[in-house]
C-alpha cells in the first residue's frame, strides 16, 4: 500500500489518511464509515493508524480492496490526485532521527569539504524538527543568507511497532514502511557548526528543509530495501544515483543503537543518510547549489516514488 496524509483544499484543511487507490487518493475515514459502519471510526491521523499495529494496517488494505472493486465506492469516496494535497506522510512523529555520515561516497565528500571531523565508529544522528517538514510540490523558500543550499535525498524507515532494547535480528518486524526526505542543508552553516563542534541542527531545520513522501509505502512492496536506487534530479538534470547497498549502518545496527536508550514508537522516523552526489562535493559546486526557481525531483527507483520540491525566492 501507499499511505499518505492529505487535505482537500476545496473542501476543508483538515489532514486527512488517504491510500493510493487506481491513481486516486482513497480517503479511509469517509471508505470505513460506508463499508464498515458497525467496526468504529477509522484513525484520523498516520500516527493513530500506526499505533493500531497490524490491525490497523489490515483494515486499511481491506479498504483498498474494497474501493478497488468498487467503482462506484472509489467514486464517492476517492479523490483525483490534482484535488488533494499532499502532506508529509507522518507530519508529527514524536521522534525523527537523522543518521548522519552514513554512505562511504558521502563520507569522502564530507573529508574533502571540511565538513566532518571525525569517522563514526557507530550510528550517529541529529533531529529533524516536525516544523521545518512539507510535502510533495512544496514551494521551499531559500532564506536571503543562504547562498550554498545543497540537496540530500534519503531513504526514511517508519517505525509502526514499539520497539525498546530491540534486537538486530528483529529491526525490520517493526517497521511499517518507507518513504523519501529531502534533506536540505544549508552548507555555509553547517560547516560552522562542525566547526564549533556541535551538531548541524540549524543548518537542516530552517523552515521547508524537511521535504517528505509523498507517500509512506508498506513493507509489503519493499523487496529489498538495501538494493534500492536513489536518485535526485534537479530541473531534470541527473545529479546522482546510488544505491542504498553503500550505507555504512543498516536499519538492524540502527534501531539496535538507538533503541538502548530511547523507546521507540509507532510513527518514529528514521532517515538513514545522504548518499554520494550532492553539491558541495562537486568541483563545479557553485553552479549546482540550489537556486530560486529549481525543481528537485528525489526518487526511488524501485518501487517507484518521487518527491518533487520547488526552490523560491524569500518574500
């Protein structure tokens, strides 16, 4: 399945849990309350259906199935894509842990730019705040003193089970599924930042930095998730594509890191690290950092999803 979080503009600006059902936006509340009257009201957040666990999950698909079949059931309760707008897939995770430094190509771009101090000698992270995410088609402002802002497509896991002390061997039985983050980074002021030690909190969390989705994919779709393509692409120029293989820490060394110490829950987020490719660690760095009018495309190649992000000038 394809989750999303949505709004109708049209109608409201209420968010919304939606499935991609037939290239429309099948909303589950409205679906449940005509197929389902007598199970009670469906999650009105990712959130909420995630704490549900697999049975959450399950009704969910139910759903789909049922609006698959159903023309006249997607009719009145499916939406045209071009109708809804998309919104972070979980806008309000209680945790969204960033590994940093975690693909070798990445690591050496880091080394050469100044932008690293040390090699991680194990899963190391930062926050990324809940205020500075959007969705898909965003307009992203490129604040006035910030002339170097780089692009870091990274593959997010979305945890959808508790998970407290958990093993490696057990990583992925809580997970719930993928989705894509734009990590935008302002890189004049992350390499203060590494400079004076601490870490780059306010370079990746000015307001829009947090591009996420469009949509969270279930596990069920993911065949591999350690032989995915990522790829970023920026006014359709192909800047970079590599695969999630080269990460240093995978999700069992992850969740087994953090989890020592942090209860995790339903709708945490996990960004697993920028791969190889992006601005700063090219020679002709100036001419690629993003610009007022860009259009950032990150993907996945399989299975297929892209997130798209419009650069604009500050008001």
């Amino acid at each position: 399945m394809r989750l999303a979080t949505f709004t109708v503009p049209a109608e409201s600006s209420a968010a919304r849990v939606g499935v991609l059902c037939k290239d429309r936006m099948l909303d589950l509340a409205r679906c449940a309350a005509a197929v389902e009257p007598g199970e009670g009201a469906f999650p009105r957040s990712m959130r909420t259906l995630l704490e549900e666990g697999d049975a959450g999950l399950a009704r969910a698909r139910r759903l789909l199935e049922a609006a698959s079949g159903d023309a006249a059931l997607r009719e009145r309760h499916a939406y045209a894509l071009e109708a809804v707008r998309l919104l972070p897939p979980v806008p309000d995770a209680e945790k969204f842990l960033c590994v940093g430094k975690n693909y070798r190509t990445h690591l050496e771009e880091l080394k050469r730019t100044d932008l690293i101090k040390e090699l991680p000698e194990e899963p190391t992270g930062f926050i990324k705040l809940n205020a500075c995410l959007v969705g898909q088609d965003a307009e992203v402002e490129r604040p006035v003193d910030v002339p170097h802002l780089d692009y870091e497509p990274e593959l997010v896991f979305v945890i959808g089970k508790p998970a407290y002390r958990a093993r490696r061997e057990d990583a992925f039985n809580y997970v719930a599924g993928i989705t894509i983050l734009n990590d935008l980074t302002c890189r004049d002021t992350q390499k203060r930042e590494v400079a004076s030690g601490s870490r780059f909190w306010t370079a990746k969390n000015a307001p829009g930095f947090g591009p996420l989705g469009p949509y969270l994919i279930t596990m069920d779709e993911v065949r591999d998730a350690y032989d995915i393509w990522v790829t970023c692409r920026v006014n359709g120029e192909a800047r970079m594509r590599v695969n999630t293989s080269d990460q240093i820490w995978k999700l069992p060394d992850i969740i087994e890191h953090f989890s020592r110490l942090l209860p995790l829950k339903p709708g945490d987020m996990f960004s697993t690290g920028a791969p190889g490719g992006v601005a700063v660690g090219k020679p002709n760095a100036d001419e690629l950092f993003l610009k007022p009018g860009d259009v950032v495309e990150c993907a996945f190649e399989e299975p297929a999803m892209a997130l798209r992000t419009r650069i604009v000038a500050a008001r």
